[in-house]
C-alpha cells in the first residue's frame, strides 16, 4: 500500500507536529506534503521525504493571512498515487482531493479550523498584526463566509475522522456534521520522569506564545498574588508578555529548551498553569508524567486528563481571579506526585501507536 501524510505546515514545534512526527515513524517511507516548511525551525523530519509547492515562497511571517491560498494548494494537490491518505490538520490540509479511485482519505483532524469557527471572534478582536490589524480584520470578515462554505466542504469529502479530545470530536460535529474517533494524542512520557521529588518555590508554563492561548492570565495572575512563575517558549506574543511582566524577578522567560532540561523543570515546579481553552494539550500531559500537578481550566481537552483535586485543580472561568483562587485553593491541599505521574501513562506512545494501528486495521487500510 502506497500512503501519503498530508499537513498544515512544518514551521514551529508544537503539538500538531508531534502526532505527525509518530505518524511519519509509522510510515517512513510516505513522503509528508505540506504547504510551508521551515527546517530551521523544526528539525525533527530531516530523514523525512517533505514536499512543498509555490507557497514555499511566501515567508512564514504571512502564514496566518494564507488560508484561502492554501485551500486551493490543497484542493489541486495531485495524490493519484497513493492508496492511503493521511492529513494531519487543524487547518486545511483536509481539502485535499485528487485522489484515485478507490483510495481513502483519513483525517487525523485536531480540530475544526479554528479561526473560521469557535476562535473567529477571538481572532478578529486581534488578528496579531499590530497596526496592520485593521484591514486584516476588515478583509477576513469579508472572506470568512466563502473559506467556512469550502472548509465544510472540504470536511465532507474525508473518509474518516480521528481526533484528539471528547471536547474536538463535539467540535467537528458542531461544525462539521461529522462523528469522529477520538485517539488522544501520543506524549513522550518517557523522556518525563518524576525526579528527586524536590518541590521549589514556582510554577510553570511552557507553551507557543501566541495570543489565544491566553498566558497573559497565568502571568498576571501570579503578579497580583506575588508568586514565582517560569515561562517556556517563544511565539508572537513574546515581547507582550515580556512587558506585561515589566521586568519583575518573579517572572522568568525561558527560551525552548531540551526534553531533559525541560522535564527538571516541571518535575521542581509547584504545578503547571494551564489557562488555554484547547483541543487537548500535549504539555500539561507531559507535566503531569513529571508528577507535576496542572492547574487548568475546566474547558476543552483538559477535561480529558485533569481529574479535579486528584493530580491537579480545575478552574471555571478564562481570567485572572479564576485562576487566583485556583492557585489559592491549590496551595492549601496536598497532592502525590508519583500517583499524579502515574495518571499520564494512559496517553504514552505506545498506547497512540496501538489504537491507530487498530483503527487502521478495523477500516481495512
């Protein structure tokens, strides 16, 4: 069987990229297409067959402004020669459709596209352009109407939808009309480990600064209670939140860092802030695999792995005092970190490659 991975782009770690670096593992030998590919900024698919096309051109900066172009790169994408088709996406990697006859296309989709459906108003209110916000914003409501007509279409055409969260498979119902089987996402967890079991006086975020995700919370929420808190990552939100910090020694920016570093951090930290309204949530898991409990919002994929009060707290509402008296509340209970750890092993690797192979096999791929 000759099979195909199809996907967004390859120009940040995240992730999306994670679940497409275990399908690559999967399947080696499948040459990966993809609208836009920056290898200095991912590195992981250097043994990989990566193919681009026209949209190459643009630079990653306009990546976000590109959708409607790369619906049409999709869509006239020829895969004739493939038996298997697997897209990656939660963007438009799905409108792919040249297919030969017979062939399936399966969609391992994380969610709806987000920015046309449940994150439109958040994106309109900032499209994260500074002052070219204005005619960005003008010109993607104009579009918006048109890109949700074909990205629906786009849905349609899929064989079958697999997906990360109970919380994405009612999105891509909502939006969609299509069921989809959820398998959670594959998290390294043995690269995080449960360390010497010392505690320090911080808490912890890592994650893509990008605005949707609302680290913003998580560091003024830790200002206002003057707690110590590290930030990991970098993205286009990064010297906002730098200023918002306004130079306090209580918060710390930390670039990327590596899995062992990394995991002495979050296995030293008090707990893991998780303010984001996400799909699911790779970091937290990796978090908690540290025996590092998560303070998370009670909304979306974290509803799929943070159990209230067991390995981690929940918190009702997307601000600061939410979050406050969560921190608060997180700070006059105990916890067992090893039994927090052990709460993460349900979403390793290998369980990831298990049910795909199972779900694969039951629709005869």
């Amino acid at each position: 069987m000759k099979v195909a991975i199809v996907c967004d782009w390859l120009t940040n770690v995240g992730g999306a990229e994670k679940v497409l670096l275990k399908i690559h593992q999967l399947y080696p030998k499948a040459p990966i297409y993809t609208s836009k590919y920056a290898p200095k900024k991912i590195d992981w698919f250097k043994d990989a067959d990566v193919r681009t096309g026209w949209l190459q051109i643009f630079p990653v900066c306009l990546r976000r402004i590109l959708g409607p172009l790369r619906q049409r790169w999709f869509k006239r994408l020829d895969l004739r020669a493939y038996d298997l088709v697997i897209s990656v996406t939660g963007a438009e990697a799905k409108a792919v459709c040249r297919l030969k006859p017979g062939a399936k296309h399966i969609s391992y989709c994380h969610v709806p596209t987000q920015y046309y459906w449940q994150l439109y108003d958040t994106y309109i209110k900032n499209p994260g352009f500074g002052i070219f916000n204005k005619p960005v914003r003008f010109f993607f409501k104009l579009l918006v109407g048109p890109l949700r007509e074909k990205d629906y279409e786009a849905a349609q055409r899929v064989d079958e939808f697999i997906t990360i969260s109970d919380y994405a498979k009612d999105l891509i119902f909502k939006y969609y009309r299509r069921e989809a089987t959820v398998i959670n996402p594959p998290v390294e967890i043995k690269d995080f480990k449960n360390r010497d079991g010392k505690i320090e006086d911080y808490y912890i975020v890592t994650s893509r600064q990008v605005n949707w995700k609302r680290l913003d919370i998580a560091v003024r929420a830790c200002l206002k209670l003057h707690r110590d808190l590290i930030v990991v990552g970098e993205g286009p939100e990064h010297a906002k939140l730098m200023k918002l910090a306004d130079g306090e020694d209580s918060i710390t920016f930390i670039p990327l860092v590596g899995k062992e570093e990394l995991s002495e951090y979050l296995s030293h930290a008090k707990a893991y802030l998780f303010p984001s309204l996400e799909p699911f949530g790779i970091a937290p898991v990796e978090a908690l695999s540290c025996g590092c409990p998560v303070i998370a919002l009670s909304q979306g994929g974290a509803l799929d792995y943070v159990k209230d009060e067991f390995n981690g707290i929940l918190f009702d509402r997307q601000s600061v005092a939410s979050l406050e008296a969560a921190i608060l509340k997180f700070e006059k209970m105990e916890f067992d970190r090893d039994i927090v750890a052990d709460t993460a092993k349900e979403f390793s690797a290998e369980r990831f490659d298990k049910q795909l192979k199972e779900f694969l096999d039951e629709k005869g791929v």
